[in-house]
C-alpha cells in the first residue's frame, strides 16, 4: 500500500503562465484560494489541526489560533521559490513531510496556505493579504489574517520570532480578500 507521499510526490510538475504584474498576482491569489479551499475540507488537514490546539481549552480561540501559526512558523523553513517560479505547495504534501519528520522549505505563499487551511479547518474565517514595500506598488508579499474577537488578526508565519498580529511596517500598498 502506498502513502499519501507517495502519490502526492508522483505527481509531475505543471509549469503555468499565469502573466504579468498585478494581473499574475491575482492569478495567484486565485490559486492559492483554489487551494485553500480544497485543502481546509481534507481530512488529513482537519486532524493535524485537531492535534495542533488540543493543547488548548475548548473554545479558547486566541490560544488555538496562536498554536496554529507557532506550528506553521516552526514547522516550516522559510526558503524563496524556484528562480522564475511560482511553486505552489499544498498543506496536504508539507504536512506529509512534517509527518515524516522532514523540515519542509516554503515561501510565504506556501506558509500562508497552510496556516489558513489549518484554521479554517476548524472553523475560522480566514483571508489573504498581498503587500508591497516598494514605492511603485508592486505586490512582493502575501500573508494571512484570521477573523476572531470581531476583527482581522495578521497570521505572518515567515519567521518564528514574529508573535501573532505581527504586521511588516512600511507597506506601500496591500490587497485584502477573504477565503470562502
């Protein structure tokens, strides 16, 4: 019987043109919402996210969420795409590999799904933010937020040492949509 690495890493890569400019980073974004969407209704992500906050009390949303993104931000090193790239790994294949041991290696895209497909998972509204620092606008960064105590709380899992709510300062110019 083979594993879900198995047939997850038998899958052959699929290079896309997904154009240009803000026109590729809305393409993306679309991806990754495909993504999210398809990888927070799989029950493999849904019990890694059970065993995640069961540290914490029932309901006791702020210590489930900051478990989930102490998971993501330690769980996964940060390490930039393919030269030319866009590479798009799903929570399912960085799961398998945490499972197995493995010290995946993501870009913030990778981590952002993740973290928001282990939250909605268990039922949090989540969404995504694409920023950039630059004074012409262009998009260079994508993070998540997370809908609790009636407002967005930032999910940036890049580095471990950022606390939940962490925000980059000096954005230039953002765009948020939510996940549904």
């Amino acid at each position: 019987m083979s594993s879900i690495y198995d047939s997850i890493a038998n899958i052959p890569v699929r290079r896309e043109q997904i154009g240009s400019g803000d026109n590729a980073i809305m393409n993306t974004v679309n991806h990754i919402k495909t993504i999210v969407r398809s990888s927070y209704a799989n029950p493999y992500v849904r019990r890694y996210a059970e065993n995640i906050v069961s540290v914490c009390a029932a309901n006791d949303k702020l210590c489930e969420v900051k478990a989930i993104h102490k998971f993501v931000s330690t769980k996964v090193r940060y390490t930039k795409d393919p030269y030319g790239t866009e590479y798009l790994q799903t929570p399912p294949t960085l799961l398998q590999m945490i499972e197995q041991g493995e010290l995946p290696h993501g870009d913030c895209d990778d981590m952002t799904m993740l973290s928001l497909s282990l939250l909605r998972s268990i039922g949090y509204p989540v969404a995504l933010k694409v920023a950039s620092f630059i004074p012409n606008g262009k998009f260079s960064h994508i993070y998540g937020l997370v809908w609790i105590d009636n407002k967005w709380i930032p999910v940036e899992c890049v580095r471990g040492d950022y606390p939940l709510g962490w925000e980059a300062p000096g954005q230039t110019r953002s765009y948020e949509t939510e996940i549904k």
